[in-house]
C-alpha cells in the first residue's frame, strides 16, 4: 500500500481545509472542541454547505450525484474534517439510505428521494431496533399489510436516533408473518408527517435528546414506497449495515480525541495509556485504509466491516475513559447544563471536566449499535476464520 500523497491529492487536502475554514460556524467548531452538544441547525447549516459544493454525498459515485472521490480524497475529507472541528455528517441519508436507493430502487424513487439526500434538504432517520428487536433484529414485529396501493404500518421503533428531526424514515417491516424470521421482512420509506406516526423523546444521561421511541397507529405507507421487492428487505437491511459498521470505526474522530487526550494530563503513567491507544487508533486505520481499497476496485463491504466495527468501537471507549482518568475527580460532578451552547452555570474544575463522564456514560452504546460486538465477532468467526 502506498501512502506517499501525489500533488494533486495534497491540493486537494489544502482545498478541503480552506472550504471548512470558509463554511463551518465558529460556534459549531467550538462546541465540537468542547464536547458540548450541537443543535440540528450545527448539522444542517453544515450539511448544506457540503451539498452545494457537491460533497455531501462524499461516498456516491458520479452516476448517482456524488464527487467520485477516489479512496485517497475519501481519507483525506474525512480527516480533513475532523481536524477542522467538523461535525460528524449525520448517517442516515447520504451513508445509510442514499446507496441503498441508488442500488435497489427504481428510477422513480432514485430520482425522487436522492436529490434531497445530495443537498442535506431531506433529513432521515433509521427504523431498524424494536423494544423487541434490537441485536436480533430478524425478530421485529412492526408490521406492514398490503392495502391495494398502499401499506398499513402498525408497531413501535426504538432508540431512533434523530427522528425528531426528520422528514422521513427508513423501516424494516413485516410483510409476511409466517415466513422464515429474515423472508418476510420489506424495507419501506415512511413520511415523518403521515397520520399515525408519534415520536416519543428519550432523555440521555447527559440531558440531550437524540434518540427516540417511534410508534406507527395505522399509517397509511404508498405501495411505491417499498424498494427492491416484497419480503426481500433483508437484503437491502445487510447492504446497509455492512456500509454503517464502516463509519463506526469512526478513525477520524478517534484520531481527534487522542490528540485531545495529549493536552489533558502531564502523569507520566496516563501518557503510556494515551500511547497505547495512539497505536491502536494507528493500526486500526491501516486496516481501514485496505477495506477503502477493497471499495476503490469495485468491491463491497464484506466481513472486515465488522473487524472495523469492533475494534473501532472498542477504541472510542478507552478513549473517553482515558479521559475520565485525565480530569480525575473533577468527572465526578454532573453537569449536564454546561454540554448546551446557553449557560450560566459556573463549571467545577477545568472546562474540560464537564464532558468527560456524561461521554463515558454514552459511549457505553457503540458496542451495541450498528450490530453489537458478539455479533460481530459471530460474523468474523463466520466468514473469515470458518468455524
């Protein structure tokens, strides 16, 4: 693998760099170095300005409205961004249900939903766990029957990230209740708006709201709304998934954290543990950079998105211990009020304490969503090792 970068790739890092300077809030940088909790309009304001330059949809191929970035640009933007203090692009549309339509939709529904997608005009969320159904997700309930050209939706989706921002979200639904658990599952799309659909908030630990419960009471769901075929959602649900667990390594802002780790603590003893974890970070990047390749030569997302997926959450982890052991007993007070941009609350101890426990507590999730570790690990043993 060479990671020599020709000119045209250091320009284009140079480029990157200038554009987030020009376009990202001041006040949204500072929350990211802060660890306080940023607002839609942080997100949105963003997004926007990556559509209208075109590289929103970083990940899409020029066919489908995407900058056709070669692996390289795809690294580079990625780091670039974290660096700059750049929010994370919120998944659900442009990673998560933009390449599922672009590659099991019809034209009609490629050329209604991806336009919206590419401009971050259209928000998204993702339908997936159930109450019932969350690692085992094949065991969802909610439930979808054929009504001419329509579906009814009945049954509940949790810990619903951002749906209270959304316009429209993506569901796995059953379609065929007597079918094997994975044969009678459809993926539907589902306006926010439709009569019938609740979005209850869940309160985090740390006082911000970014899941939720979201409950269907016979909503009426257009039969051209389903993509790829009836019973056959499974497979769009894998291609999804295997693409998520690629951005859960989340190497960029594990990167960003153990610089930040570096600044927190002088303890000879802390420095060995923020080393340890330096190198970790470092080789799991390596292993991203061959499954980037993998892509880059036409391939798809295959068991190594699960390597990635593990080792990457693990890493986030010991990262925000770390950093709970950096600030000491100053992570113990709670908080919660000094992580929104209006306070007056007088922190306890250095800024940089408030953040540091309510992130541990909520990183607990990493090694859960998006396919948890021992499933993970099932795949692996699977798929590479075959046993």
């Amino acid at each position: 693998m060479d990671l020599a970068l020709k000119p045209e790739h250091k320009a284009f890092a140079d480029e990157v760099r200038a554009f987030t300077r020009a376009n990202l809030s001041p006040a949204t940088r500072e929350k990211t170095v802060s660890g306080k909790h940023y607002d839609r309009a942080d997100h949105v304001v963003w997004q926007q300005a990556l559509g209208k330059k075109g590289w929103l949809p970083y990940t899409w191929p020029k066919k489908y409205g995407g900058p056709g970035f070669d692996v390289t640009q795809r690294f580079l933007f990625e780091n670039v961004l974290a660096e700059e203090g750049a929010p994370r692009i919120i998944p659900f549309g442009v990673k998560m249900v933009g390449p599922v339509i672009y590659t099991f939709g019809d034209d009609a529904q490629k050329e209604r939903c991806l336009p919206g997608i590419r401009t971050s005009e259209v928000q998204w969320c993702q339908g997936y766990s159930e109450p019932g159904a969350g690692s085992d997700l094949a065991s969802l309930r909610t439930r979808a029957v054929r009504d001419g050209d329509h579906y009814i939706v009945n049954g509940q989706k949790t810990w619903t990230s951002f749906a209270h921002w959304a316009d429209w979200i993506f569901c796995l639904v059953r379609t065929d209740p007597d079918a094997k658990p994975q044969e009678g599952i459809s993926f539907l799309l589902i306006d926010m708006k439709t009569p019938g659909v609740t979005v209850r908030p869940i309160i985090m630990v740390d006082g911000a709201h970014h899941v939720n419960d979201v409950f269907f009471d016979n909503v009426k769901v257009p039969a051209a709304n389903l993509i790829g075929r009836e019973n056959e959602g499974w497979t769009c649900a894998k291609f999804l998934l295997a693409n998520e667990r690629l951005g859960i390594a989340e190497v960029p802002a594990s990167k960003r954290g153990v610089r930040s780790l570096w600044q927190l603590n002088d303890d000879p003893s802390l420095k060995e543990k923020i080393a340890d974890v330096d190198l970790q970070v470092q080789a799991l990047e390596m292993s991203e950079l061959r499954a980037l390749s993998t892509l880059q030569l036409g391939g798809a997302p295959g068991p190594e998105a699960s390597i990635l997926k593990v080792r990457g959450s693990e890493i986030q982890q010991r990262i925000a211990e770390l950093a709970m052991e950096a600030v000491g007993e100053y992570a113990a007070p709670y908080q919660p009020d000094l992580l929104f941009r209006d306070t007056n609350e007088t922190p306890i101890g250095p800024d940089h304490a408030a953040p540091a426990a309510p992130r541990y507590f909520n990183m607990r999730k990493t090694t859960i969503y998006g396919g948890s570790t021992e499933i993970q690990k099932n795949i692996v043993s699977k798929a590479i090792l075959g046993l």
